[in-house]
C-alpha cells in the first residue's frame, strides 16, 4: 500500500526468533519454531491501540495496550493483561512477569514489573515509558524484576494494530534470541517451591533468586562485600516478612535486596572479566619474555658463527697462499711439497685446538657471569626479607622460621571465638598488610587458621578453613593475586599452649600468615 511522501511514520514487522529454554522440570511443551511479532515506529502525538495474544506457552492468555509518543525520548505505554497464571507455572526459577520493549537492533529495555498476587487469576496493568521510537513489546517470565535481559520464556507478544492509521507499513528482518545464561540449564540451580509461591510474597521470591543468580555468577568469589550486603537485606525481608509486619514494609525491603543482588552479580561479573585480564597479560608477558631469551640465545650464537667463518676465510686464505707458493716450485722442490702439506694439516689441526680453547673460555665466561648474577639475585632477596619483616612487625608478632616469616594475628580481628567473620576493626591492619603483600610479588603467603580443642573437630577444622578462606579472600580483593596465596584450616592441631586453661586455649585460637621467600619457594618446587 503506497502513502504520500508526508507521512515520515511507519510500522515494521519484526520477525522474532524467540529460541525458548525448555527445562525437563516445566509441565507444558513449547517448540523453539520462530514467530513473527510487530515492531511499531510510533508517530508522535498519536495513540496507537495494540492487541497481545499468549504464545504457546500460555495461548489464553490475552492483552492490550495503548501507545503514546509524546517526544523524542518518551513513549508512554499502558498495558492491561488477563488471566496471568503464577509465574512457576513456567518453570521453579520463574517468580514474576517482566514487560520488555525489543528494538529493531536487538536492544531490550525493561520496562517494569507485571506485578499478580495471591492465587487467583487477576488483571494486570502497567503504566510505563520508554526512550525507543521503533520497537516490538514483549512479555518474559523472570527470576526478578531487575533482570539485564529478556529470558527465552516469551509468554506474550504484540499483534499487528488493526487500525495503523496513516502510516507506511514495511517488513524488516531483526533477530531476538533472549537470555542464552546456564543458569537457566543448570540442573543445580535451586526451584522455587508451589508451596512457597503460596504463601510468600513475590518480591521476596524474586530477592531469594537474586542472591542465587550473584552466587551463581560466582560473587562469594569475586563480590563478597556486596553480596554480603544482599544476603543481610534479604535476611532483614524474611525476618519483617516472619513478623508479619505491613506488606508494603516487606515489598520495600525485599526489592532493596533485589537490587543489592543484581549489584552483586554485575560486580562478580566486572571483577571475573578483570582477573581473566590481568591473567591473559601475565601470560603475554611470559611469551614476550621467552622470545627475547630465544633472541639474545640466537644472538650468540650468530656472532660465534660469523667468528669461526672468518677464521675458517683467513686458514683458507694462508692455505691458498701456501697452495701457490707451492705450485711455482713444484718441479723443483716436490720433497717441499710434501712439507707443506703436512704443515698446511698441523695448520689446520691448530686452528681446531684453538676453536676448542675459545669454547672453553666462553664456557667459563658464561658460567662466571651467571655466577656473580645469582650472587647479586640473592642479596637484592635478603635486603627485601629484612625490609619486609621490619614492615610486618607494624601488625603483629613476626618470627622467622625455616618456612619463612611468620606473623601471628591477634584473635580480636574475628567477631567471636566460634565464627569466621572478621571484625569491622580488621579493616585497619587487613588493608595496610594487603597492600605491603602486593608490593612483594615474589613472595607466597600461606595462611593457617587454628582453634581450640572444645568442640567436634571436624565443626573446628570447617570453622578454621572458613576462616582461612575469608582472610584470603579479603586480601585477594585488597590487591593481592590469589595465585600467590594458600589458605588451610587446621582445626585443634599444632597446639602451643595447653587447651586446660582459657589462657591456653585462647593462644592456640591463632591465625598465622607465613611469608614464604622466592629462595625457599623454588627449593620447594624442585624437591
């Protein structure tokens, strides 16, 4: 259908190849065969009227929408949905519905929550804007409502408009895939019980699931702070929502936990990237390093080549000489002939002894050299062992062992006796030695927790590795590479006082951090 040149407004077809994930848990089916939904470039000043029909996965489920562009950057959309089931209808990771506005390039702008409560079907509306001109809508069930990106369980999308009003229409082809992440796949990841989705506010399903989403991206690793700052939000909404305390004070608290979660995984996410970074450079570094040893030994060996090539060009040289002086006098001197060749062999023989002496000096040139470097190498190691235990000595008793130096740190830099959580007073003397430790690559730091005897030993030995592990993990985020460093928890063993008395007990609560220096390091690896 053709329009006048006026009309700058048109609507495209998207087609939409919408791949959704099937789990074996889910009980409806629904093939991954595309679809073709309708992206929209809305004129301004204009109401656009839509209607949505369900996908197979929900096929009854319906909707519709007005669409309003009332500038450049902001298109407003009302949204209306019937009979909208419980989101674990769809899957145990699903807690809610997420309204998504899809453009022709493939960017996804979340544009809200589709909120539903208790267990009847109700009508659903979402009042929302958004800076796009052209785009489809969509509706994905969610783990949260603060997802990044669309999962692959479409449940809802838009029909073409009946009435399209002046503008052009044209097909285009865009691509939409939706979110490909293995949590989705994993077998491991933790459901959401129907048990749960009955009595338990939906926010506070979504925040259970955004602290497994951080976990899941490995933020007990890479984002421990924000994560714990998650977790202790989540706590505070499961305590309020235990309490009974008003609806709105819960919602609050568990979207807050939310957010806190999503904040965690995107700075596991930062961190990981990060650290892969710096390993791919070490790695160039490496290969850099090795070919500039490859270069200088094939150096040498170009300039001993040339030496003996000039040397082998003068004999051949002196013997050619000889050879003529020879031939003048051959018909008179042919006993002299005879002499010289066998002084051209003794020549020749010489010139062999002396390629020989020469190797054997720059052997023990070579030999000399490496020498007076390993000496140089070993003192520049003792003066930074002595000047990093006078820097140790700042945080705690230092002594020197014949596994290197070892710093014993005071019991108060955990909360309690039975816990492996390190006290807010920890910070002032974690930091400082983090970033003395930083300073030092060469070194390796070891890091064994102890305990007292009371208690099952298998709870101690637990309690001490958490404990090794945490102080690890605060130094790694300090700036330390976590390839330097080794942490074990001992439990009871290793005793240096007597467990009888509180005294005793309370010195054989230790944590000791041993410095280990390269020396002692290679020696270990060679062995």
């Amino acid at each position: 259908m053709q329009r006048s040149s006026s009309h700058l407004r048109f609507f495209a077809l998207l087609s939409v190849a919408s791949l959704l994930l099937i789990s074996p848990s889910f009980t409806h089916a629904q093939t991954d065969a595309p679809r073709e939904t309708v992206a929209i470039t809305y004129p301004l000043e204009q109401t656009v009227n839509l209607r949505f029909r369900g996908t197979t996965r929900l096929p009854r489920l319906s909707g519709e929408a007005k669409v309003k562009r009332s500038g450049r950057r902001n298109t407003h959309v009302e949204l209306s949905v019937h009979n909208l089931p419980r989101a674990n209808e769809l899957g145990g990771v699903y807690t809610t519905y997420v309204l998504w506005a899809i453009s022709p390039e493939g960017h996804a702008d979340n544009l809200g929550e589709i909120k539903r409560s208790g267990s009847q079907f109700i009508d659903s509306k979402l009042d929302v804007t958004t800076p796009l001109q052209t785009f489809a809508l969509i509706v994905t069930a969610e783990p949260h409502f603060m997802v990044r990106g669309p999962s692959r369980m479409v449940v809802l999308e838009n029909l073409p408009p009946t009435r399209p009003g002046d503008a052009d229409v044209a097909t285009v082809s865009v691509r939409y895939i939706g979110n490909t992440s293995d949590y989705f796949n994993d077998p491991r990841v933790p459901q959401v019980a129907d048990a749960d989705y009955l009595r338990t506010p939906v926010s506070l399903l979504g925040a259970r699931q955004a602290i497994n989403l951080a976990r899941y991206a490995s933020a007990d690793r890479d984002a421990p702070n924000e994560l714990k700052q998650a977790t202790d939000q989540l706590a505070a909404a499961e305590n309020a929502w235990r309490l009974k305390q008003q609806d709105e004070e819960v919602d609050a608290l568990a979207r807050q936990a939310i957010s806190l979660g999503e904040r965690a995984e995107e700075v596991a996410e930062e961190h990981k990237a990060a650290r892969l970074r710096r390993e791919e450079i070490a790695r160039r570094d490496r290969a850099i390093q090795e070919a500039e040893r490859n270069a200088d030994s094939a150096s040498q060996e170009v300039t001993q080549l040339k030496d003996a090539l000039e040397r082998e060009t003068h004999a051949r040289e002196l013997s050619e000489r000889d050879l003529a002086n020879a031939n003048q006098t051959i018909r008179d001197q042919r006993t002299e002939i005879a002499q010289l060749r066998e002084e051209l062999q003794n020549v020749r023989a010489d010139s062999e002894d002396a390629k020989v002496r020469l190797a054997r000096i720059e052997g023990e040139r070579a030999a000399e050299q490496a020498r007076i470097a390993a000496e140089q190498k070993a003192a520049q190691q003792r003066e930074a062992a002595n000047a990093l235990r006078q820097n140790l000595a700042r945080f705690g008793t230092v002594r020197e062992t014949n596994r290197g130096l070892v710093i014993t740190l005071p019991e108060s830099m955990w909360t309690s006796a039975r816990v492996a959580e390190l006290s807010p007073k920890a910070a002032a003397t974690l930091e400082p030695l983090a970033a003395l430790l930083a300073n030092n690559p060469d070194f390796q730091v070891i890091i064994e927790a102890y305990t007292d005897s009371r208690g099952d030993e298998a709870s101690l030995r637990k309690l001490t590795q958490d404990r090794a592990d945490a102080l690890a993990g605060r130094l790694v985020t300090a700036g330390v590479d976590n390839a330097r460093i080794q942490s074990s928890g001992l439990g009871p063993d290793n005793p240096i006082a007597p467990n009888s008395t509180p005294s005793g007990r309370l010195r054989n609560r230790r944590t000791e951090i041993i410095i280990v220096p390269p020396t002692q390091t290679s020696a270990a690896s060679r062995q």
